[in-house]
C-alpha cells in the first residue's frame, strides 16, 4: 500500500456535483481532493442541462420546489463566476420552455400541472394550438394547448462539467484518476479512502458524492450507506439545419403516452432528446425499443425532426433516492457527508449543492434552504418503520 497523502476535504466522484463541492470547498480554504478515474464524466455527459425547475414540478414535492427554485435563482450568477473563472463558454442558454399538449389527456394533464404551478406561485401561462405553433412553427399542427414557461432554461451539462474541471484545477484541487476502492475509519470516524490501485487517501472530511453508484461503495458502515439507485435514461442527439430562423427556439416537452419526451435545442445547433426512465439496475444499452420510442414521440411533437442527422445515442444512470430527492450534509458518521441523489435534477441543483456542502463542511451544519434534504431523514423514517 502507498503511503497515506492527505487532505482536509476528500470528494468522491467527478461528476457535476462532486467537482461543484470540491471548486466550493477549495474556494473556502480547505486543501481538497477528488477520487475519480475520469473527472468530468458521470451522468452529465448524457443528460440534457434543462433547469426544470417549473415543468418538472410534481404533486408532493413541494419541498424539493423550494431548493430547485434557490438554486436556478443562482445559475445567473454562478454560470458567470464559472466562465469568469474558466474563460469556457457554458451553453448557459436563458430561452424559456413549452410544454404542449397532443391530445385530450395530455390537456388536461398539462391544466393539472397549470393548476399546482400556480398554487405553487410559479408562472407559467396558458396557450391555445395556436398561440403554441406561433412560437414554435416547427410544432405539430394537432398540438392542443401549451405552457410557456420563460423562466426555465438549459445548460450545457457537459461544458458545465468540463469547466468545473478547469476551476477546480485553478483553484488548487488535486485529482487522484483512480476508483475508490473502500472507505477507511479510524476510530468509528472517517478517515479516507482506499483506492482500487492501493493508494491510501486520508482526509478530514469526506464527501461521497459518486451519483448513482453513492450506495455501493464498501466500508461505508450500512446505516448511513444512502439509499441511491440507478434510473437509467437513454438520450439522443441530432443536428438542426442552419438556416434562417431556428428550428426551435426554446426547450419543447410533453407527456405522450405518460412517458416524458423534451427537445433541448442547443445554440450550437445539438438537439437533443430525452428521456426513458428505466428500473434496469446498471444496464446503460441503448436498446431499439428505447431509441424508436424518443424518436416516435418526439415527431409526434415536431414532425421535421426525422430529416436531422441523428448524431448520438447514449445512456445513462441517474442517481434515485427514495422521495425523489437529494441526500445533502453530514450523516451519522464522523467525517462523513453526502451529495447525491439528486434524481432528476442534478444539473439544475449544482450550485445549490455546491454552497451547501461547503457550509456544512465549513459549520458542521447544512444551511436553512437545505435542513430538510439531510440523509438523516431516512435514519428517521427506517427507526420509526420498526415494528413495535
Ligand atoms: N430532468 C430530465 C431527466 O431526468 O430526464
């Protein structure tokens, strides 16, 4: 075994979320690490970066409304301390969504949807067929009715991934490429992290922020283990023609079928389509069934798609929990926290989490908008799950 290098703060995981607590941490004056054998991968390299905070708004989870809404609050001012600080352009796209109706179900859905949203206090405005293919020529003429929501944007996850890369360089963060292997504890608290190559990687803190795979890492004593499973989702990428005119100008979404399809349009001309939801474990095919079902859906929403090249098709896990919900700050063991879970939201929660994690490595304490996302809360709910 290779003696231990130390640091005070050890993230593991790469990915959009262990590379935002690590630039954070670095930025407070922790000497901080990262455990990854290809930073900057993960799920981001497969998702869309749609910041949903809105359309994705569901019946029960409203808490999870409250730290989706601080943290798109936050993207104008993070993605401009990041490119600032990376001189890399973001694909940060402030362009508003549709969410369209196909048919007399979809309506009525997308009126539920209204009704919460508006409970909620969120805007979003109804549009006729009409008023929706106004905005979107390129929509299918039996669209019944839309929401046009102008306050949720995209990113690029993969920019985002690549400058976060970058920052956490700048800022002084040392990248171990290799798999963690194990974590270590030393007294019933942690202690570091084994490396598959046999490295020993002590730390003050650590943080285990390794997405889907956060509840498979060994030493991790089972009662703060957190709950995450894979979600698998598989998404394409095509081409849009430059021409005059976009050929869509804003992110375009519907439920067909009760399954979810979004068309995030890229200023670099990328299109992409997403997503399937599947409880496969750690499958990542991408199936025919998968594919035909993105693209049958999708055309069904905007005809013209089938004349785009179709660029790419990949799959990847995101991180489930069991309320839908990220699992933030410290857990039951001494030195060790957590970031992930984030679900369905990964990309649009990465400043958030960032200015989360580093308060609660800072005090010890997640800050108030956080308090309620604690992994404890599971600890709680399986203690009062006992039978008497
Ligand atoms: N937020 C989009 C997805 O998870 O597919």
């Amino acid at each position: 075994m290779s003696p231990t290098r130390t640091s005070d703060v050890l993230v593991i995981g790469g990915g959009i979320i262990g590379l935002v607590t690590a630039w954070r941490a670095a930025q407070r004056g922790f000497a901080t690490a990262v455990v990854d054998p290809a930073p900057g991968g993960g799920a981001a390299q497969v998702a869309a970066g749609m910041l949903a905070a809105v359309t994705e708004l569901h019946y029960g989870e409203q808490t999870l409304l409250g730290l989706n809404l601080a943290s798109a609050r936050r993207y104008p001012a993070f993605a401009a301390e990041l490119t600032e600080a990376t001189g890399q352009d973001l694909g940060y796209r402030r362009c508003g969504t549709l969410a369209v109706a196909l048919d007399a179900d979809d309506r009525a859905h997308l009126r539920e949807l209204h009704a919460l949203q508006r409970q909620s206090g969120l805007e979003s405005e109804w549009l006729t067929g009409r008023e929706c293919r106004r905005l979107e020529p390129m929509l299918a003429p039996g669209v019944r009715g839309g929401l046009r929501v102008d306050g949720d944007h995209q990113i690029d996850p993969r920019r985002l991934a690549a400058a976060l890369v970058t920052a956490c360089e700048r800022a002084g963060v040392v990248f171990h490429r290799e798999w963690a292997e194990r974590l270590t504890l030393a007294r019933d608290r942690t202690a570091g992290v084994l490396t598959r190559a046999g490295d020993a990687l002590g730390a003050g803190q650590v943080v285990l922020a390794a997405g889907s795979l956060s509840g498979r890492l060994a030493g991790v004593p089972e009662e703060v283990l957190p709950p995450v499973r894979p979600v698998k989702g598989q998404v394409l990428r095509l081409t849009m023609p430059e021409r005059h005119g976009p050929f869509l100008s804003r992110t375009v979404r519907a439920v067909v079928r009760g399954s979810h399809v979004y068309l995030v349009p890229r200023e670099n001309g990328e299109l992409v389509i997403g997503a399937t939801s599947e409880e496969l474990g750690w499958d990542t095919t991408v199936t025919a069934g998968g594919v035909y079902e993105l693209l049958r859906d999708a055309h069904e929403l905007v005809p013209g798609l089938t004349e785009l090249p179709l660029t790419e098709t990949r799959a990847g896990l995101r991180p489930g929990s069991p309320d839908n919900a990220p699992l933030l700050g410290p857990t039951a063991l001494d030195g060790l926290l957590l970031a992930t879970g984030h679900y369905r939201n990964g990309v649009l929660l990465t400043p958030v989490t960032g200015d989360a994690l580093a308060h609660a490595l800072t005090t010890g304490e997640l800050p108030d908008e956080a308090r309620p996302f604690t992994p404890q809360r599971f600890r709680t709910a399986a203690l009062t799950e006992q039978p008497a």
